[in-house]
C-alpha cells in the first residue's frame, strides 16, 4: 500500500529555524514535493525533490532520502508570514500525487 | 504565469440541488483535477483528467461527476448535493502526466445546508 505522514501542528519563534519532517511509503515513486498553504488559500508551489539530497532555495530547504522514504522541509530565519499549513506529497508510480494531511506551522514572535 | 481559476469562492447550496463547480486555466495543461479538502484529512483525489472528453476515477468519486469537453476547462458536478460534501474544493492543472508541478485554483468553499 501506500500512505505518506506528517506532523499535524508545530510551533517556532520568529527568526528560528524549523525543520517540518515527511514519511512515506510507496512501490513506485517518482518524485517528492512540498506545498505551502496559507488558510483559505490554495497551495503554492515550494520544492521538488527526485534524487536523494538536499535542494536549497532561498530561506527554504528541501530534503530527500529515497531508501528511508523521508523527507524534510528546513524553514530559515522565520518570518510571521511563514505561518501556514506545508503539504507534502509524493508522485507514485501511475503519476498520481498521493498527499498528506498538511503540517499547520505557527509563528510566535 | 499559469492561471486556474474557479468560479465562485464560496457557495451555498441546498440538500438535493444540483451543483456546478466550473475550473478554467489558461496555460493549454493537458491534466487537470479536482480535490476536496477537509482538515485533518489532507487532498483527496475526486476525478481527473488528461484530455479532453477523457475523465479518470480518483480516490472518492462516489456522488460527484465531472466534464471536460474543452481543454482548458474542467467542470465538478454534484449530482444531488449532501450534508457531507460541505468541503473545500480545489482544482489544480498540470502540463503532462509526467510533470512535476501542479497548479492551483484558489479554491471553492461549498457549503450544503
């Protein structure tokens, strides 16, 4: 089967960092993404990972570890604006988005 | 930039009416779908497809159809709208099967009452 988890909630302090954590397990697996959500909106496009590392862009870092089925997204130096719900999703082998609940990240100052 | 757009932002509708919800994108994408999303639960997969006159099954299509019968428009109707399709609606486009970046509408909150 397949299924793919993430924290439902995690709070940070402005100007930290946040790393925001993504399992999955799939047969066939064709790539890894990660969605920014603000509430009441529509997911934006964050990051795609297909080979194992990590993708740096800008104050946002992606990682992917294909023989863990894992995944994190790295969130640095916090704005107040970053609060939102980050959706993780994976590209099965039928290129059909297979995605999670979403991570809802809250921002103290 | 690639724009979807949906019809209406929030909708009311009563037990037993006949709903359309209209998606439209204007890049010439070749796949588009529609998703529900209730919190806690994350996007489900309602129906797809990849081109015209062509519709796939998603993972809850129980209750809802859907038609496509120009490229850039992709239309979701509830057949007999229930209490339990309140949700948030999303539709997205992406230029190939194989692509790796789907595009959003900014979404339809229906509300069945």
């Amino acid at each position: 089967g397949q299924n793919i988890d993430q924290p439902t909630e995690m709070t940070a302090t402005e100007g930290a960092i946040v790393q925001i954590n993504c399992t999955y397990q799939t047969s066939g697996f064709n790539g890894l993404f990660w969605y920014q959500q603000h509430a009441g909106e529509a997911p934006t496009f964050l990051s795609y990972n297909v080979l194992d590392g990590l993708e740096e862009k800008g104050r946002f870092s992606s990682f992917l570890s294909r023989s863990k089925g894992y995944s994190y997204l790295l969130l640095k130096e916090l704005q107040m604006k970053d609060s939102a719900s980050y959706l993780c999703a994976f590209l099965d082998s039928n290129y059909q988005l297979i995605w999670g609940a979403g991570t809802k990240l809250i921002i103290k100052p | 930039d690639v724009k979807v757009t949906q019809s209406s932002r929030y909708l009311v509708k009563r037990t037993g009416e006949k709903v359309f919800l209209e998606c439209v994108q204007d890049m010439d994408h070749e796949n588009m779908f529609w998703y529900r999303q209730d919190p806690g639960l994350g996007l489900r997969l309602i129906y797809f497809s990849y081109d015209v006159k062509m519709k796939e099954k998603g993972d809850i299509p129980e209750g809802y159809s859907v038609s496509r019968e120009k490229k850039e428009r992709f239309s979701l109707i509830l057949e007999s709208a229930s209490t339990n399709q309140t949700s948030m609606y999303l539709c997205a486009s992406s230029p190939s099967p194989e692509s790796s970046e789907a595009f959003f509408g900014q979404g339809t909150r229906l509300t069945v009452v």
